[in-house]
C-alpha cells in the first residue's frame, strides 16, 4: 500500500485517520500525532466538561488520529484558560513510554528466561526479534530503515510475560 501523504510504499493496510480521510504510514502517523500533542486542547480548559464548552455552552466534536481524541477547538478559542483545574478526572497525565532502565530490565527477565519475542516493523512488516539472543532493542528498522519509535517495547515484553 502507499502512504497518502508522503507516497512511501508499506505493508499492511496502514493506519486510517478519520478526520483527515487518509490512510498513512507509521512515520506520518507519529508525525501528526505530535502535531496534535502541540496544540491547545479543550482537555486543559478550566471550561472544559466531557465533550461541551461551559462557556459558550457549545458541544464540541473531537479530532481522532489513531486512538487519541483531542478537542482543538481550542486553538481558535478566545474563552480558553487554564487557570485553576481541579478536576481530578482532567488532571490524569498521558501514558508515557518505559524509559530505556525498565526495558532493558524487561529483556533481561526475557534473556533470563531463555526466551525471544518476535514483533514486526510496522512500515515494511519484517519480523524482529528481542530477548535470548537479541538483547539490544532497535531503534530503526535494518530492512526498510525507517523508525520503530512508534512501537512501545516495554509494554509489548510486559504483556508477554505476565
């Protein structure tokens, strides 16, 4: 398949992003994606209640890219503040990546095990391996060469151990 924005070649049907009407790859994915994470979000304003604007009284209509929602109605937004949020529901922080300690504590568990993960570049589809034999984790992929960023090892080798 190829990519919609930038004409590289993937495997796989790629990832679809509803509200731009496109079907990407990998890499643009992640690129939008931090696009999105720059902008002001509705999520942040003290105004802000599930998806309506208490201010203007309005509901408002969310961007998806992949699984993330993000209300960036906000940009345009002269109302938006975000003084004093409480709200312990808005003040949950994202999810972020292990850092490099608990995964190479998780390939060592699976290098101690005796036993090796196989996962798949999300661009070209090439099987890698991590763990008995492969205790380094890739950081681009050796067939096609592009980022493998977008795979979170850790919670792939945590998933497989528990």
């Amino acid at each position: 398949m190829k990519c919609s924005r930038c004409g590289k070649e993937f495997a796989g049907s790629g990832l679809s992003v509803p509200s731009v009407g496109e079907h990407i790859c990998a890499d643009c994915y992640w690129k939008i994606r931090e696009e999105y994470d720059k902008k002001r979000n509705c999520d942040n304003c003290r105004h802000f209640r599930e998806d309506l604007c208490e201010k203007t009284e309005s509901k408002l209509t969310p961007v998806t890219i992949g699984i993330n929602s993000y209300f960036v109605q906000a940009e345009e937004c002269d109302h938006y503040t975000e003084e004093e949020i409480e709200d312990e529901q808005r003040s949950e922080e994202k999810p972020e990546k292990a850092d490099r300690s608990v995964l190479d504590g998780l390939v060592k568990q699976l290098a101690d095990k005796g036993q090796t993960l196989t996962y798949h570049c999300c661009h070209c589809g090439t099987p890698l391996r991590i763990g008995a034999k492969s205790t380094d984790a890739l950081k681009t992929c050796p067939s096609c060469g592009y980022s493998l960023e977008v795979i979170d090892l850790a919670k792939l080798i945590s998933q497989h151990l528990s």
